[in-house]
C-alpha cells in the first residue's frame, strides 16, 4: 500500500493494518521529511488519544492529515507505532513499475 499526497509518495508498506477502513503503516515506511509535529489532538471512545502530523510537499501544507495513537488503549494495542491518513492523502495498493 501507499500513501500519496500532492504527488509525493508519503508511506509505502505492504504490513498494513486495516481499522475501521484505514490503513494504519508501521512509522517506519513513512518518509519522515514530509512531516511536522501538530498540536493537535482527538479522543475516539475505544482507541484512546491520538496525535498528529501535518504534511508538507514541495512547500504546500496539509494540516493533521496524518495520525496515530501514541498510546492506545489495550483494545487497539496492534496499531501501536502506526500513522493512518485522511484529509485527501490518497491510500492505494501500489501501482507495478
């Protein structure tokens, strides 16, 4: 699986974890540089508290259009070290060469 926005490849995993129709990717296949830290913060009812990144591409910002559970609940303990997407990050199996 991939992660795209504006362009850029921002994840790319094929150990994806699927929850409620995201695929979260282990942090390690995302590519760091196109990621700041967010101050933002939500609270889903089971998972527990998640934080957020912002992508950047080529000067063009999307803020908190990545997340993940820095600690999450023992109900959701698998997606631990994981980032999911939204906000127009484009989630797709990759394309062959």
């Amino acid at each position: 699986m991939q992660a795209i926005w504006n362009g850029a490849v921002l994840a790319e995993s094929d150990e994806t974890i699927v929850v409620e129709g995201n695929h979260y990717f282990p942090r390690e296949s995302i590519d760091e540089r196109y990621f700041l830290p967010s101050e933002n913060h939500t609270v889903c009812h089971w998972k527990g508290t998640a934080s957020y990144f912002h992508v950047e591409v080529d000067g063009t910002r999307n803020p908190n259009a990545a997340w993940y559970y820095p600690t999450p609940s023992e109900a959701a303990s698998e997606i631990a070290g994981y980032v999911a997407f939204w906000h127009g990050v484009e989630v797709q199996e990759e394309l062959a060469a």
